[in-house]
C-alpha cells in the first residue's frame, strides 16, 4: 500500500496513525465513517503540518487559516488531526466518539469542539459556508490592510466530498466564489468514487474539473496518497491568487482494508475486528494497542504548537505596530472584530411620524438600513438578486467584488441557499454582522443554512419580505402560508414580524444585537400604517416580544386582539367597532414570540391576563401555533391553505381577514 512517489517512514507514520486512530474510534463507537479518513488520511496530514495556520493553544485566534470538513460524516478524522496537533481535545474523547456528552460527536459541532470552525455533516453546507468566510477574508484585508501590514491574510481551506458536490448549493457556491474571484479559498476533493448506495458511477458521471473550471476555478488532479504531489498541489493553488482552487484528491476509501478498500462497506460502518486486524497488518503498523499514537509521530504532529503560537506571535507583534501607525484603523478592526455596537444605538434609530397610509414594511426596513450602515460599518451583505424588492441596498458602500472587496453591498444572484450558508460563514469568521434578503416564501431554499445557524448558534441575519397573501397577484407559488409556523418551531431562531414603521426600527436593533442564532426579518410587500406612539406605547417594546399597542379603558379588557405584522391594524380597527359595541378591547402588538417568551412572568401576565380568556389572534398565515397565545377558549384568525392570485385586498377579504370577522369572533367569545 505505498504511495506513487517515496514519503519518509515518519510521513507515512503520521499518515497511518490517522488512519488507524479513525478506524479504532468508529469500532468502539458502533457506528460512524471510517473509509473517508483513511481515504483522506495522507492528504489531510500534508495539508495540516505543512500549510495550516493555526495555534492549538489558542484555536479562535483571528488570523489563523481557516479549515473546514463538509464532508463531516467523516468527523473523526478532523477530532484525530485536533487531537494530534494539539487542541484542547484529550484522547479520551476520540476513544468516546458520537456518545452523550462528549466532544465528539457524529459530525462536527462549532462551539462545541476546540478548533472545529463550523457544523457540517448535511451535504454541502460546508463547502458554501467557506465560501462565506472567504467572502470576509477578501472584505476585510481590503478595508484594513495597509502596505507591510497584511493583518488580515489567511486561507480558507476545506475537504469537500462526492456527495457535497452532488448537492445543489455547492454548485450555488462554486459558481458564486468563482464569479467573486475568491483566491484565498482551496478544497481538497475526495475524489473516491463511491457513495453510500455504491459506485458513484450510478447516479454521478459529470466532469467534475470542467464544471468548476466553467465556474472559473483552478484546479489540479493528484494521487491523494501521493503526499508530495499533494504538496506541490496546494502550493500551485496558493500561487494563483485570482481563482479558487479545486485541488482533486484521486483517493481509495478505506485505504488499506483487504476487504472494503474500494466499497460502500468502509464508508458508514465500523470495519469490523478482524477486518481492523488485517488492515494494520496491511500498512505496516506494528502496535497492538488500540488507540496507540507512536511518539514520534505525536512529537511531530504537536510541532503545531510552537509553530502556531510563533506565527500567532508574529501577528500580534504586526498588529501593535499596525495600533501605532493607524489608531483610528485599528480601533474600528477590533471593534468589527468583537462585534462591538455603538453605545447609543437606541437613538440612532429613525423615528417615523404617524401616518394612516403608512408604507410598506420592507420599504421603511430600507429605510432603517441605510442609517444603520452609516453607524455600524460592520454591516454588509445584499439580496439574492432581489435588492429592489428586499430594500438591501446601502446607499454610497460600495458593491463587493474583485474590483472592491471593501464594498458592503452583495450580489448573491439567484442563489439562496449559497447566499444563507455564506451568511454564516461570515458571521463565523469575525469582523462582519451580515444580512441577506429574499421573499418570505424562499426561505425554503435557503432553510438548510437557517436551521445550522440555529444549530450552531450563527448570527446570521435574513430579510424577508413578501411576507404574506398580502404580496397579490404574483399568487400561491409566491404567497407564503406556514413559513411563518415553521420558522418559530426551530429553536435558536429569532422571528421578527414588526406592525409598522417605527416597530421595524426596532425589530432591526433586535435582529442586529442577538447573537444565539438567526435572526429572521417578516417584512409586508403592502403598505400598512404608522402609529400614533406615546410612552406607554412606545415602539422600544418591540424588544420585549409583544406590549400593548392600545389598551382598554377599563383595569381589565373585555377581550384581548392580537396581531403581528399588517394584521395589527385590522386589530385596531376591530378595537374602535367593538367600542361602538360595549365592548372594551386591548390590542396587543407581538412581534416576536421569541422575545415574548423571554419576558418575566410579571410582564407576560401584565400584556396577557389569565383572567381574560376572550382573545383573538390574527396573522396573514397559518395559524399554527397561536393556540399558545389565545389558550383553548380563543380564536386564530389565519390562512390554513393555499393563497390565491388577485389584488391582495380581495384576497384578504375572500380568506376573510376582515375587520368584520375579528368583531364577530370577539363579540361571540365575550358573549
């Protein structure tokens, strides 16, 4: 089992205690991939003591290389190279690979894990997801960089397989960083040819080098196990500054087994003892033990750890002297770095004069943005070919791209699931807060990328707009019904849903300032009014989830209406005729469950009285989940099918979301 070109005894030392280290893990573990870490084991290992950049001791340093494993289903080839060059990742933990609680787990986890940069194991989100952090690498070297003070200067590395390539983002992504001239980004490909059901013959006989040459990509074929061609291959990928490259890794899964080298059976299951055996036996391994890591190749692995922590030190050194010669510079790359906001954020904000016409809440969203990026330089990002109609654009911050990576303003073409991992790539890398906008109803395509930043815990923000039946005469394909539901159910994620202009404001500084995971704008196509505010109304509430918008004259409401977005003011009218009625209503405004739910008992009891079971909520969407909100005794006013092509008031008024409907259900429940 030699390579094509000689490598030292220590090289294939290195090489074979990833391999036997992976297969060791998945046979304790009863399950898991080993055929990918072996396959990749001579590639990887190059790559990581050769070319990576990065200190174990301190694995959030900014500057360092960035790597990331889409292929995770193979996760425990990237917990061996941690382990082995040093992280804070003991032994032990491999040995308790994919089990509760520990560090380990089936595919890698960011946060999680020291050294891990990003979740992966869903196909593809990986390979976009690096094209994001590329995006921040090339945006930010080109806003602070100076001549001999390259502060930002590292690669975006990646191991990407068959199946990541099968997957329709990656194509989204390839063709995104190719078009944007990526040059600091690199995937090594697993070139192995087989998948789970078997030959990849059977369902992928594309040419892979020509796609990615046509998306405008460097790239390079190689014996992956030929160590020293994989260097000189990353080498040539490092020279060419214009393109990303693809570096093609012609690998053999499970290198090494006897019987499942070459087959689907390496793939997802452990060997098997004695196939582990004969495998040892066939690379030359010498040691019984289990988990055995040689000495020497442990003392050279952990050559990571000095050679990171002077590379870090060098940085930091560059960097006081890059303090001293630009101050003002420095300051601003620290604060974008830490994600720092301005201390009077509350009054930047724009403040709306009330206005019974109001506008759309997507076009004062613009509105907000367009000030917002006067006072947070950190923010960018665009639209997937949407920009008119999200209201994305910042005025005078340039468009990003080969001729000006420090432009804020993105085109991300008609690619939203690549644009949503992007987002997260970025925010992952430090140093921008990023936003991305579509319609409502296209969140399905990018959903994938929302559900890892929840996941992992990614602020990745996204504005949509469009967000209802209220959209017209562009019809069902284009009318969102149970996004709405569906996006509330997955934990981490914060939903935003604002009742007008000034709520909006407000509902950005929310979206802007969470950190636990996306943040998801709802933004009307329609026009919707501009409250009147005052004190004990005041739009600031918006922060707290939901707050009375109007209240009733007396200490206790005959019935409570609630609203999110351009339904409010049809709870407002409601308010008025049941007045006419006898009947004394509170309007409760509810942006946010989300925020809602975080509130004191004390306040949740103060918006939403127990006593007070007549309640009725209305929302331009299913009405899942607002049983929570109105209890068992009240009524959910929404759409629970499918929408329908026309002006958007003859929509409202054929699904009966009508004035008429909130009175008549309300005066039935007060009795």
């Amino acid at each position: 089992m030699s390579p094509t070109t000689t490598v030292s005894a220590l090289d294939e030392l290195c090489a074979n205690t990833i391999r036997t280290l992976s297969m060791d893990a998945v046979q304790r573990a009863g399950s898991g991939h080993p055929g990918m870490p072996m396959g990749m084991a001579d590639a990887a290992y190059v790559l990581w003591t050769k070319f990576l950049k990065h200190d174990p001791d301190n694995p959030d340093w900014y500057n360092r290389d960035r790597f990331i494993l889409s292929a995770g289903h193979g996760s425990i080839l990237l917990y061996s190279l941690l382990h082995l060059t040093g992280y804070d990742l003991p032994l032990e933990e491999l040995k308790n690979l994919r089990q509760l609680d520990s560090l380990t787990p089936g595919h890698p986890e960011v946060h999680l894990t020291p050294g891990v940069e990003t979740t992966t194991g869903p196909l593809g989100q990986g390979f976009a997801t690096g094209v994001g952090m590329a995006m921040a690498e090339a945006h930010l070297a080109a806003k602070f960089n100076k001549e001999r003070y390259s502060i930002t200067d590292h690669y975006t590395y990646g191991i990407v397989s068959d199946g990541d390539l099968m997957e329709g983002i990656s194509q989204e992504a390839a063709s995104m960083a190719g078009h944007m001239k990526l040059g600091k980004l690199i995937y090594l490909y697993d070139d192995n040819g087989i998948s789970i059901d078997g030959s990849t013959d059977i369902a992928f006989t594309e040419d892979v080098e020509q796609r990615f040459k046509a998306n405008q990509w460097h790239t390079i074929k190689v014996d992956g196990h030929d160590q020293q061609a994989v260097e000189e291959a990353i080498k040539e990928a490092q020279s060419v500054e214009d393109k990303p490259s693809l570096v093609i890794c012609r690998t053999h899964i499970g290198y090494g087994s006897p019987n499942k080298q070459d087959t689907s059976a390496s793939h997802g299951a452990a060997l098997g003892e004695e196939e582990i055996l004969k495998t040892k036996e066939n690379l030359g391994w010498e040691y019984e033990e289990k988990f055995h890591i040689p000495e020497e190749a442990l003392a050279h692995f952990r050559k990571a750890k000095d050679d990171g922590a002077a590379a870090h030190q060098k940085w930091e050194t560059l960097f006081e002297e890059y303090q001293e010669a630009f101050e003002d510079e420095a300051a601003q790359f620290t604060s974008s770095v830490e994600r720092q906001l301005p201390a009077d954020f509350d009054s930047l904000l724009p403040e709306f004069e009330s206005d019974k016409e109001g506008l759309a809440t997507r076009a004062s969203s613009g509105s907000v943005l367009k000030t917002l990026a006067d006072h947070i330089p950190q923010l960018v990002g665009g639209s997937a070919d949407l920009t008119g109609s999200n209201k994305t654009w910042m005025d005078d911050k340039g468009i990003f791209g080969e001729s000006n990576y420090a432009g804020r303003n993105i085109h991300f073409g008609v690619r939203e699931h690549a644009m949503g991992a992007a987002l997260n790539g970025m925010a992952l890398h430090k140093g921008v807060i990023p936003f991305g906008g579509t319609f409502l109803i296209f969140s399905d395509y990018c959903r994938p990328a929302i559900r890892i930043a929840a996941l992992s815990h990614i602020p990745s923000i996204f504005v949509f707009t469009h967000d209802s039946i209220g959209l017209g005469g562009d019809g069902p394909t284009h009318q969102p019904i149970e996004h709405l539901a569906s996006l509330r159910a997955m934990p981490n994620a914060l939903v935003l849903r604002p009742a007008d202009a000034n709520e909006v404001a407000w509902a950005w500084k929310a979206a802007v300032e969470y950190t636990d995971g996306p943040a998801l704008l709802a933004l009307t196509r329609q026009s919707v009014p501009t409250f009147e505010r005052n004190e004990e109304n005041a739009a600031s509430n918006t922060s707290k989830g939901a707050y009375i918008l109007a209240d009733s004259d007396k200490e206790q409401p005959d019935a409570i209406l609630l609203g999110t977005g351009s339904e409010v003011h049809l709870a407002m009218k409601a308010k008025r005729e049941l007045s006419e009625q006898g009947i004394d209503a509170r309007v409760v405004s509810m942006p946010s469950w989300e925020l809602f739910r975080a509130q004191d008992e004390a306040y949740k009891q103060k918006v939403l009285p127990k006593e007070v079971t007549a309640r009725v909520s209305v929302e331009a969407a299913a009405t899942f989940g607002w049983k929570e909100w109105v209890g068992d005794a009240g009524v959910a006013i929404g759409v629970d099918r499918f929408g329908a092509s026309a002006p958007y008031k003859k929509i409202f008024e054929k699904y009966d979301l009508t004035v008429d409907r909130i009175v008549k259900e309300a005066e039935q429940l007060v009795g």
